[in-house]
C-alpha cells in the first residue's frame, strides 16, 4: 500500500465511522492507526426553547423564596428568564409589566422529583403503558426518555398544579430498572422539547418485595438477599467494564493500536453511576432495606441520591443524613403492601427535623395535580406531633431538595438571583386547600394562567375527544 493509499484509507475510516472520533495524524506506522473509539454522552440532546417572556415584577405579594426564608409585602422582579431580585423596595424598570399580588403568594414551581407521566400515560391502556422493562432483574439500558408519550393530557394538568419541572422515571419491577429524564413542564410536541437542558440522568433502581413478585417464579431473585446479590453482580460487572476501558484508554495513549472492548449498554449505564455522572433514584420502603443499600453504596464506592417512597425513612433519618441520601415521601400513603406497612403521617416533618432531606413527591397522575396540599398535610401532621416546622422551610420539600436531588439546584428550586425564573404565583396560601395557582412562569414566560383560557395546554390526544367545558 502506498502512503497515497494508506492516508486516504485513514480518511475514509474517520469520515464514515460514526462512534470513532480523533484519527491519527503523525507519519509511518501511526498513519495507519486505527482512530479512538469513544461514545457521545449526550446522543439525545434537549431541543428545548423558553417561553417569550418579559420583564416582570410581582408586588405586595408574600414569598417563600424556597430556601427557608419568608418575605411580607414582598416584591419578585425577573427578566431574561432569571430571577433579578427578591425583597422589599425594589426598582421597577420602566419596560416592566407590574403585577399586584396583594393577598398572594409567591413560591418557587414544584419539582416532582417522581413522576411517570408520559410512560404511563393517562388515559392508561395497555397499549402506551411503556414504564417496565420486565424482561431481566437488570434493565439498566433502557431510557425512559425513548418511552415518554409527550401527549399525555397529565403534563398539562400538572402544570395547572404549579410543577414546573418533574422527573420521568421507570417503574420499580427491576433491581435496575434504567435511566430516568428530567423534563421541563413545558407540553410540547416531543420529549426533546422538553427535555431539561444539562440536567444529569437519573438511574431508577428497586429493592424489596416489587423485584421479587416479578421475578420470584421467572428464574430471578426471589429473596431480598437475592435481590443484593444481584446489585452487587451488576456493580462488580461494572467495575470490570471500566477496567477494560480504561485498560483500552492507557494502551492507546501508549501508541500501541489496542482493540477497543465491545460496547455494552447496560454495563455502560452503571458505569455512569459509579463514575458519578448518573443519579441514583432508589424504590425502597423499610429502613432495614435502606440501610443495606448504603452498606452496598460504600461497598462499591457510589452514591445514593434519593430513596424513594421511603415509608420508614423516620428511623433512620439520622443515617440519611450522614449519608447524604434524601428521601422522597407520600404524605400519607401507607398499608397498601406489607413493605408499606409501618408508616407514619409524620414520615416527612421528623426526617426534615433531623437535618436530612425530605422531599414530597407524587408517584400519581393524580396527586401531581395537588402536591402543594400534600406537602400542606405533611406540614399540618407534623406541627400535630409537635414538629413546629414554618411554612417557609417545609416549601422546600417541593423545590429545593427535589432539585438537589435531580442535581439541577444550581439552576432551579428557589427565588435566588440569577436562578431560572420557575415560580408560581397562588391566589391565597398554598398550604390551604381553597388555593390555585394564578400564574405559573418558566423560565420567565407564563405557562398557565388560570384566568385565560387560552393559556391552559390541551393534549393533542384531547382535541376532539372532550368539550371545551370539560377541559376547563
């Protein structure tokens, strides 16, 4: 082969080979070294757009600004899509539009940190419920993403409940039940329009009795120890993949040509996990369960975001917060399975009072719509038992830590300047059952306006399926 020959074989190589990236350019035997293979971490990017927004200021409104402060008679100024300022006495541009909230409340927008909205779509029918994977205990491959439905009606009755942003995840059949999306709350025509820009992935994981009802008589584990001896398989499965690539890495950055090991999408994913780059978001119930969980984190040198549903987090919530785990909890959800047995109405209010992360979530088309007054009963029960709590701190449990948990806080989760607008503005007190949201921005532009019709999203799926009235 001659040098004319060989270079323009190497340019083939690079030009047509998808996966391949950074072919060799030096002389002789290196010319003709195969190019690295490396694989795209974002091979679905967000295509998302904001809403036109515009120069706003919100006055004589009372504000929970998300992090634990209260604020009376208060003004929000946001512009550009982020939060300016909040407080008293502050400068209205000339270009603003002003909105007198007297009687009003301002928060940040809910984040429902545990959604299925999209993957088990309502109306729910057999034929676009696409949540479980139930073909192995280990489905880390799978993307909930490539299952969300974005006309499920669910999204825009949520946002008529003020979450401005939710996570989308699979169902809790599998040890590994694959990687969740973070979606902004915006009803669009396809889940890359919704698709949070830069949010990381989540990886959905289940312990206890769901893995082994499903696969108790298919051959897989029926035992909760079964059920740690196959998270511990797949994570020694893991770290070995790692060391062939990373084998394959220091080889090639020896000039010595090595073969590039064979993609594997499901070791891919946990790898991610153990690398740092992925979430963990753990399906699990009893606080023994929990505990051998961390044991098993620290064993394989990951972390554990949030335990999810985590009726007995109360017992252990020092641990939680010594391990860095949030939970995210029903206010009253419990007794419907054994695992659900020993919960408590004050689950949520004596985590937050131990200095760990608790978070309100849904797990329901319906309780999205009203996570407020969830949060609002938790809040009640807890101040019951004694668990004096102010309305100001328990609003963290819908926005700030459900956004340290979906590691997207930098950005969104509280009324902080430079913070992406996301907020609500209710027409009486959110803990109140009487209350709506009037005004829901994102990212600055108005998603929903109770008082304009014309503002309320409708599902493709509804259009002519139900009346005018009946959406309304």
């Amino acid at each position: 082969m001659n040098h004319s020959t060989s270079r323009l074989s190497l340019a083939l190589a690079c030009l047509f080979s998808v996966a391949l990236t950074g072919c060799a350019s030096s002389q002789g035997s290196k010319e003709e070294q195969a190019a690295k293979v490396s694989v795209d971490p974002n091979p679905y990017p967000s295509t998302y757009t904001p809403i036109a927004g515009e120069t706003t200021v919100i006055t004589n409104a009372t504000v929970l600004d998300g992090v634990g402060n209260k604020y009376e008679n208060a003004m929000v100024h946001f512009a550009d899509g982020k939060i300016v300022a909040v407080g008293e006495d502050l400068e209205i541009p000339e270009n603003a539009k002003v909105i007198d909230a007297k009687g009003q409340w301002v928060t940040p927008g809910i984040i429902d940190n545990h959604s299925h909205l999209g993957v088990y779509p309502s109306p729910a029918t057999r034929s676009h419920n696409d949540g479980n994977e139930i073909t192995d205990p280990v489905t880390a491959e799978v993307w909930a993403e490539h299952s969300v439905w974005p006309q499920d009606p669910g999204f825009g009755r949520a946002l008529a409940g003020g979450v401005t942003t939710l996570q989308i995840l699979p169902g809790s059949a599998n040890l590994f039940g694959g990687r969740s999306v973070v979606l902004k709350n915006v009803p669009d025509r396809t889940m890359q329009d919704m698709k949070f820009p830069d949010a990381p992935y989540g990886m959905k994981m289940a312990c206890g009795e769901n893995p082994k009802r499903v696969y108790g008589e298919k051959g897989g584990p029926s035992t909760r120890m079964g059920n740690v001896a196959g998270y511990r398989q797949a994570w020694s499965d893991a770290q070995d993949y790692m060391r062939k690539w990373e084998r394959y890495e220091k080889e090639y950055a020896d000039g010595k040509n090595p073969k590039a090991p064979k993609r594997d999408l499901q070791l891919e994913t946990l790898a991610g996990v153990l690398k740092g780059d992925i979430l963990v978001h753990m399906h699990c119930y009893r606080a023994d369960e929990m505990t051998v969980m961390m044991d098993v984190m620290q064993e394989f040198d990951y972390q554990i975001g949030t335990f999810h549903h985590a009726v007995e987090s109360y017992k252990i919530a020092d641990k939680l917060k010594e391990n860095n785990v949030c939970s995210a909890m029903w206010a009253d959800w419990w007794g419907f399975k054994l695992e659900a047995y020993d919960g408590i109405r004050e689950n949520i209010p004596a985590v937050h009072e131990a200095g760990a992360c608790a978070i309100v979530h849904s797990d329901s088309d319906l309780g999205i719509q009203r996570l407020n007054q969830e949060a609002a009963k938790a809040w009640s029960d807890g101040k019951r038992a004694g668990l004096d709590i102010p309305m100001a701190e328990a609003w963290q449990w819908l926005s700030a830590n459900p956004a340290k948990s979906l590691g997207v806080f930098d950005k969104t989760g509280s009324l902080e300047a430079g913070k992406q607008a996301d907020l609500v503005l209710w027409n009486g007190n959110p803990f109140s059952t009487y209350t709506k949201a009037a005004r829901v921005y994102i990212d600055g532009g108005l998603a929903y306006s109770l008082d304009d019709d014309d503002s309320w999203p409708v599902s493709d799926f509804e259009l002519g399926q139900v009346g005018e009235g009946d959406v309304k």
